[in-house]
C-alpha cells in the first residue's frame, strides 16, 4: 500500500514506486477556494520553503511551498490549460509534480491526517 502523508500548507504526498507524487489536498482546495490559475515549477532540485506552485483562486493569490528538499522529475503539464482540475475529489486530476532524492527525514515528519476537520 502506498504511504499517504500531507503537509500544513495544503499538500497531499504519497510514495509510489520509489518517487513521491506531491497533489493539492483537500485542505488545500478548503484554504484556496476554486483555484483558477496555476504557475507551474520546472524539473530539477528543490529546497526546502522554495515555492512549488503560485496559484490564483477564489480565497487566495498566493505561492504554496514544499517542506522538504528533493529533486523534481515530471511536472503535471495540463494543469497550466486545465488549473480546473485541482478542485478535483481525485487524486489522480490534483497530482501536481513527482520527486526523487527526497529528505526521507522531512518527509517522516509529515502528518498523516489530512489537517481538515
């Protein structure tokens, strides 16, 4: 089974086949609103508190960062025409990037709930 962790900042993260897929979680849909624009990162390393993605939404115009230090290998390019889809119950439609090289330390730290009551 897949490891499911999620973020304060309105990330979900879960390990699948040695990458860690990063989606917008359910509180993170609740925080922004209808999201209507995304500014998508390129591959390559991040760093921990770097910005993975600006958004606009109905509650927010905002740039949402990632906890922990990795290395970005696939970006969710039908975002950029269909931001739409982070409003999305599925996870499969949110996803957003793939990782490698992740600060397995940051990422045990994580929460395992989803942070929305």
């Amino acid at each position: 089974m897949a490891e499911l962790k999620y973020s304060l900042d309105g990330f979900w993260f879960e390990k699948v086949d040695g990458q860690v897929v990063v989606g917008l979680s359910e509180k993170g849909q609740d925080d922004l609103g209808e999201v209507s624009f995304i500014d998508l990162p390129s591959t390559g390393d991040i760093k921990k508190d770097d910005t993975l993605i600006g958004v606009e939404a109905a509650k927010a115009v905002t740039e949402l960062t990632l906890p922990l230090d990795a290395t970005i290998v696939e970006v969710n390019e039908d975002l950029s025409d269909h931001p739409s889809q982070l409003n999305s119950q599925d996870r499969s439609d949110t996803w957003i990037v793939k990782l490698v090289d992740v600060d397995e330390s940051a990422f045990s730290q994580l929460n395992n709930e989803s942070g929305l009551s």
